[in-house]
C-alpha cells in the first residue's frame, strides 16, 4: 500500500449531520470524505464516534501509592473509558515542584503509560516557576488555595506572587478554590457543611482578587452554579458533582467523601443548568484503596476514582438526548487543547488521530469490569455507555476488552527547553 493511511474509520455520522470516511495516516486525520485506500477499516454506521477525550485531571499516584493506581492501571482505565491524554496533578509523595522530580515523573510514565500524558508542575512558595517551564510542565498546580488529601495550602500573598510568576511565561495556572470552616468532619452533610457552596464561592472571589497579573486562570472541580458565576478564566466540573448529590449516597459513607464535597440534588440540577458556562469536564481521578475509605469518616482520604466512567457517563445522556455531541466534543477534547496548548482529537485533517467508538445501547457500571487498581467506583449502577474500540495515533489500543500496544506520547508544555 503507498498511500500511507493507516486506518480509515468509514460512516462516521459527523457532528453536524453528515457521513464521511475519515482516513487516519501518521498519527492525524489525514482525509475527510470518501476513504483513502488502506488495509484496515472501521465500519462505524452502528456507533456514535467521538474524539478521544483529553482529562485535564488525574491523580495516577504511583510510588509509594503504587496501591491505589499506577500508570500501567490508571492509564488502561483511561483508554478503557475513551481517554487518549490524562494530565497528571503533581501532588504526589514527593510533590513534582523541583525539575529533576518532574523528569523522573515523566520518566515513570514514558515507561508504563499505555495513554498519551503530559505533567503539571506543583505551586508553592519555593517553586522556581521559570525551571519547571523549561522542564517541560504543561500547567501549574493543581494550586491548592486549601489543603486537600496529600495537597499542602497557599496563602493570598503567596497566591498573587505565584500568578504574576506564571503570567510572565503565558502558562496555565489551575486553581483549587475552597475554603475549610471549623465543623466536624463526621459524614457527607458536616463534610459539605465544612467546605461549603457559600466556602467555595468566596475562595473564588478571592482567587479572582489576587490575580493582578491576568494570569491564565483555570478553576478545578467547581460544585456549584454560584460558584460557576462568580469565576473568571476556564472552569472545571466533574461527573461526580453531575451525576451524584448527597441523597443519592450513603451519608455516614466514605466512599463519597471527595473535595469539593457532593453537593444536594437541588444544587446538582442547578450544576446542570449552568453545562452552558462550563469550560472543561474532567474526572479529578483520585483512587483510594477500599481500605483506606473503609475507616473512620475523618480519617478517611477524600477522592474518588473517574477517569473510565467519565465519558461513559457522558456518552449516555447524549443519547438520552440531554446534552448534545458538540459540547460534549468541546468540554474534553476541544477546549482542554485549547487550553493546553496542544494539538486536539478531532474531525479535521491536522488533528490527532484519536477517537472511540461507543456502541448505542448502555449498560450498568460494575466495579469489577473497571481497570483501576482501587476496585471500587462511586457510579456502581449508573447507566452508562462505554468505547468497544479506542484509536490512539491512528491505531487501535482497545477493543472489546483487550488492550493493544501503541505509541503513547509526552505532551510537554510550551516552554519545554529541548
């Protein structure tokens, strides 16, 4: 074969109403139209096809936290829920703040990632910010303005030092927006009362005051509409804070405890109602072991796992017909490159040749049929709709089950020194 295209996926029922073949060759979308002449070929008339999603939010610990996710499960768990490119958050043990730390990470995974990744630098008061540019972080932070599980808080001034330091190189900084007031943390409803809406709300404002620099600014995981209205910059949501609310869970259960908390029904429809103002939906993939969620409330770590059901999840309430393709295709594979700086997944000849493939029938979520190492899923009976094939540069990594070799890569950022 002399053409050079390595796959074409035929009958691809487009975003906006028309069928074409899309001819993949060296990794990007090479043709858009009739097929090119290829070995291999796809008939996709039965499915709804999608760009691979790129998760701006993942926690794949490893280390000594190998337990609850490393990159040879996390990343699986990825491509087995049509995610092609995770972004790792760098509060690990040790946290990635120093370059030699963020080499040895982008080491680990070039080794044992079965997905595209790319690294975002930790923000603190002794991070050298131009360094870790030039190392090759893609953002910064999650910038924890409160502690979470394994994430040590900044204060204001600090804050503010940090995003003029980042504006000056024109990169990303992404934000943990809570504040903690003193309630006792003994269920669901006292760890949403501790963190609350009226919390999260004013640690936006406050965020939005320090940022005297214009600074890019990306909001992470943000619970509620209010908070939705009161940001500036790009702003996140989660399928958790969507798709669960505190009468949906057991409250005296750890396994829902998560930062920001869930929020009630009423406020999860109030979520919704906002999809419109929502920048980016990523799935804060935070994997604890069963052990670890099974103690006692307050000593329980907060975070729940998300990369794989994440557009599953998605995925069914568009063929509920309650969201449509094209925000969903904006919200994990446009927007995140955008902001990002990278190449997209997508339709157009240039993009990444990265889709999956999702039958029109769902199913209920089990824990035992997920990849990740934690063996558990807050989402246990969830209709959902998950890829039988996902491409990854042009070729199959995934089909019905099984996992095939490809070429995953390091998304470096723009200020990487090569």
């Amino acid at each position: 074969m002399t053409t050079g295209v390595s796959l074409v996926l035929k009958n691809v029922n487009l975003p906006e109403g028309r069928i074409a073949d899309i001819s993949l060759s060296r990794g990007a979308v090479s043709h858009v139209g009739a097929g090119l002449l290829s070995d291999d070929a796809i008939d996709c008339s039965s499915y709804l096809v999608l760009p691979a999603a790129s998760d701006m939010h993942v926690h794949m610990r490893g280390g000594i936290q190998s337990s609850k996710e490393d990159w040879r499960s996390g990343s699986r768990s990825a491509l087995a829920g049509g995610v092609t490119l995770v972004i790792d958050q760098p509060n690990t043990i040790p946290p990635i703040t120093t370059p030699g730390l963020c080499n040895d990470r982008v080491l680990d995974a070039q080794l044992h990632s079965a997905c595209h990744f790319a690294i975002n630098s930790g923000v603190t008061a002794g991070t050298d910010f131009e360094a870790m540019w030039h190392a090759g972080a893609i953002a910064f932070g999650e910038t924890f303005f409160s502690p979470s599980s394994y994430g040590e808080a900044i204060g204001e001034a600090t804050l503010e030092q940090a995003l003029k330091r980042i504006g000056n190189l024109n990169a990303l900084a992404t934000i943990h927006a809570e504040k903690i007031t003193p309630v006792s943390d003994l269920d669901l409803r006292s760890h949403d009362q501790a963190r609350s809406i009226q919390s999260e709300e004013q640690a936006v404002r406050t965020v939005n005051s320090c940022n005297t620099s214009r600074c890019r600014v990306h909001f992470c995981h943000l619970s509620s509409a209010a908070s939705l209205d009161a940001a500036s910059g790009s702003l996140e949501v989660t399928p958790h804070h969507l798709f669960l609310s505190l009468e949906s869970v057991d409250n005296s259960s750890a396994f829902g405890k998560v930062n920001p908390p869930l929020r009630t029904e009423r406020e999860r429809k109030n979520l919704w109602e906002r999809w419109g103002r929502i920048t980016v939906i990523a799935s804060d993939h935070a994997p604890h072991t069963m052990e670890e969620k099974q103690k006692k409330f307050s000593d329980a770590p907060a975070g729940i796992p998300g990369v794989e059901t994440m557009m599953p999840l998605l995925v069914g309430h568009i063929l509920d017909k309650k969201i449509s393709v094209i925000s969903v295709i904006e919200k994990t594979s446009l927007n995140p490159a955008t902001l990002l700086g990278i190449r997209k997944s997508g339709f157009e000849v240039g993009d990444r040749a990265d889709f999956a493939l999702y039958p029109k029938t769902p199913v209920r979520i089990r824990a035992d049929t997920l990849h990740s190492k934690c063996g558990w899923t807050p989402f246990e009976n969830h209709m959902a709709v998950f890829p039988r094939q996902v491409i990854m540069g042009g070729t199959m990594v995934y089909c019905e089950g099984e996992f095939f070799k490809g070429s995953p890569q390091w998304f470096p950022g723009r200020g990487y020194n090569r």
